[in-house]
C-alpha cells in the first residue's frame, strides 16, 4: 500500500516535465493509456473471458465509471492550474465528504469525532482558498475547485458502490475503472486536437497511464482485502506528503504558506479521525471478546 501511495503520488511531479501538453491534452492521453494498461492487465489477472462477466446492464457499473472518469478529469486539469500541493490537499477531503454523504444517502450515523473532523478540514481548506482569492490568483483558486471535484465525485462513487452492494448488485471497481478511463478518453478527445504535446511528452503521460494509474489501481483492491478500512485511509494519506515532497525536490515547487497550514489542518484532522475510529473499534472488539463472568449458582 506504501508502494501504491507513491506510485499515484508521482502525477504532480510527471506533469510538470511536460513541455507542449496542455490540460484537456494531458488527460486525454493519461485516460487512453490508462484504459489500454487495463485491458491488457485485466485479461492476464483474471482470465481471458474477464469482459465477458462484466456486468454491462448494470446502472450502477456505468454509474461508477462515470465518477471515475470526472476524478480523472478534473485531477489533470487542476494540475495544470494550480500547484500540486493545493490539488493533493484538497483531494484527501475525500473520506470526510464520503462520510456525509453516505450519511445523507445511505443513512450512515456519524460519530461526534467525524463531524469535528468535517468541521476543521473544512476549515483548513477555506483558508486556502481565501488565501487564493486575497492574493488575485484566479487560476489557482479555479485550478482548486476543479480539484475539489475530484474528493466529491470519489464520494459519489463509493456511496454508489455501497447502495448497489446493499440491493445485492456487486460493482467490481478495477472494471469501473476502465469504463472510466475510456469515458475520460472519449470526453476529452474533442477538446484535446489539435494535439501540441511532443513525443517525450507522450512518452511520460503514458507512463503516468500504466505506473501512476493502471498498476496502482489493480494494487489497492488487493492491498484492500488484506488490510482494515482505517489502515488503508491512514496508508492513502502519504499520497499528499510524497506527492509535495517530490514535486518540492525534483521540480522546485515550494508549496505556500497557505498551503502548508491548511493541509496540517486537514491531514491532522482526517489522522485524529481515523485513529480515534481505529481505538473505539479496538476496544469495542475486547469488549465483546471478554468471556462473561459465570454466574453463581442459585441456593
């Protein structure tokens, strides 16, 4: 999973080797070579028969492709409006808008401890938005909104998901990822040509297309059917430290003041929520593992 949070957090520091691609050019690529990765990969990791047992009439699985292919979008274009800090900060709201809507949606209670983390993630991204509009960066702050895309359409896509399991109608995600993709492809072809992109610049969003996005994808899922929910979460969240450290180091994008106190708010809000979750789950788990005490007998 450690490796998974890397290879997706190399998008930002790729981007910016590019000389020629312009933004909707630069998803159209990434989104083709994604969707070509994938289905040579699928076919080799589970069977040549793996399109025909998709399931093709369900609503849900075009659903979830179509969430897939605004995540993709909407990550490319922000990365060529704004800095790669402000892209992965606002997108690791993602867990806190699942958790809303899940609970407007589906139902989900929410414990006190989530809301207080909605509340001050909420807080550390409004403050880095204002921070944008006080200094008359209207690109950058666009550059953020589409971003903030990204985390809503992520939570749209889970909430689909889990309401589809719940009528009994399974979503393979790795499949969904590739109607996505091809989505992404087709959405963005009309407004990518003329293409201006050079050959290196080819060469580096297909590779951000198998590495960055393909491989990492089919990792998650099994990394997610060894490792708990909130382990996962915690391991997603090196994302935004790598992708900013390396963005940092290899291009020389300092990322801002503004920046880095908003994102301490909202990585330390989302950490103090999952580890809080994690004790209670803990505890609640040697609760209800602790053998009852044996019962006298009557005289």
């Amino acid at each position: 999973m450690v490796a998974v949070t890397l290879m997706w957090s190399i998008a930002g520091v790729v981007t910016r080797q590019l000389t020629h691609a312009a933004s909707f050019e630069v998803t159209f690529w990434r989104s083709l070579f994604t969707a070509l990765s994938l289905m040579v990969i699928l076919p080799l990791w589970r069977g040549a028969g793996v399109f025909r047992t998709l399931p093709w009439r369900s609503t849900a699985f075009w659903l979830s492709g179509v969430c897939w292919s605004i995540m993709f979008t909407a990550f490319m274009v922000a990365l060529t409006l704004t800095t790669v800090g402000k892209v992965l900060v606002t997108m690791s709201v993602g867990p806190l808008f699942t958790a809303v809507m899940a609970r407007v949606f589906i139902g989900h209670k929410l414990p006190r401890r989530t809301w207080v983390a909605v509340a001050i993630a909420g807080v550390g991204i409004a403050y880095m938005f204002g921070s944008q509009a006080q200094l008359g960066e209207a690109e950058g702050l666009v550059g953020s909104l589409v971003a903030l895309m990204v985390p809503i359409a992520g939570a749209a896509n889970w909430t689909i998901v889990q309401r589809a399991q719940a009528q009994q109608d399974k979503v393979d995600l790795v499949p969904s990822v590739l109607v996505g993709a091809v989505i992404s492809t087709l959405v963005t072809f009309p407004l990518a040509v003329p293409f201006s992109a050079t050959l290196p610049d080819v060469g580096w969003l297909a590779f951000l297309g198998l590495v960055q996005l393909a491989i990492p994808c089919v990792l998650s899922v099994i990394c997610a059917r060894y490792l708990m929910a909130p382990e996962v979460s915690l391991l997603a969240l090196l994302e935004v430290i790598f992708g900013i450290a390396l963005v940092w180091w290899v291009a020389n994008e300092a990322p801002r003041a503004s920046t880095l106190i908003g994102g301490s708010l909202v990585i330390g809000a989302l950490l103090g929520n999952e580890l809080l979750g994690w004790r209670q789950r803990k505890l609640q788990g040697a609760e209800q593992e602790r053998p009852e005490p044996i019962q006298p007998p009557i005289s």
